[in-house]
C-alpha cells in the first residue's frame, strides 16, 4: 500500500491474510516445539491486518504501525477490550526479539490467539453486514 487510490479488491485481501495468519497462530499455539513468541506475532499480524481491512473498507488508509489501538477506526465499537489489544500488541512486537523481557509465555500465547480470533470473527462480520463478504 503506497498510496493512491484504494484497489476495491484490497479491504478483502487484507482480511484474507488476516487468516491466513490466524491458523498459523493457532498452528504455533498448538506445537510444543516451537516458542510460544511465534503465536503471538502471528495473532498480531493476524488481528492487524483484519483490522487495517476493515479501515480500507472504510476507505481509510492504514497507518504503519503495529499498535492495534492506533490501526483502530473511530468508527468501530471492538468488542474487544483496551488492556487485550495492548497486551496482543506487546506479546507479539516485542516478543520477537531476542533483548526482550520476559519473553512471551504460552498463556500470553494462547490469550493473544484467542484475541485475535474475536477480533478476526468481529471484522468478518462486519465485513458479512457491509456487503463486502467476498
């Protein structure tokens, strides 16, 4: 996305990266061979990129940025609350690196999977009631 006019077809492919990113979360969540890091960057990106499709569905271009409160359209009553997007965002952007601390734990893990899920069924919804299901 650089700008421009928006691709009608965009808010849709935003949305399915969105689960494409949430079955990998879930995969990682489920694995005992993997960091529980993984999951949550996945239900980050997850819910991310549902939600900067609903703002294209919006006709509102994403913001760069991984906070979830930030990529949030005014217009849009989350049914999720403030403390779960700040703790999804934390647990997968920071948990990628190797300098931060604590890392994330399979219960972040499994609370960011479960987040993003209602966020990713919260905009697919929104997307069924805009007409825009696909």
């Amino acid at each position: 996305m650089n700008g421009g006019d928006v691709d009608a077809s965009a808010p849709r492919r935003w949305l399915d990266y969105a689960e494409e990113d949430l079955r990998a979360a879930r995969l990682f969540q489920q694995r005992t061979d993997f960091a529980p890091r993984h999951a949550c960057w996945c239900a980050q990106q997850a819910a991310e990129k549902a939600l900067k499709g609903l703002g294209l569905l919006e006709r509102a271009q994403p913001r760069r940025t991984h906070k979830l409160d930030a990529v949030l359209t005014e217009s849009v009553d989350m049914p999720v609350p403030a403390a779960d997007l700040r703790h999804l965002t934390e647990a997968g952007v920071t948990g990628r690196y190797p300098d931060s601390d604590p890392a994330p734990t399979a219960e972040d893990a499994r609370r960011a999977v479960a987040v993003a899920g209602t966020i990713y069924d919260f905009v697919t919804a929104e997307f069924q009631r805009r007409g825009a299901s696909g």
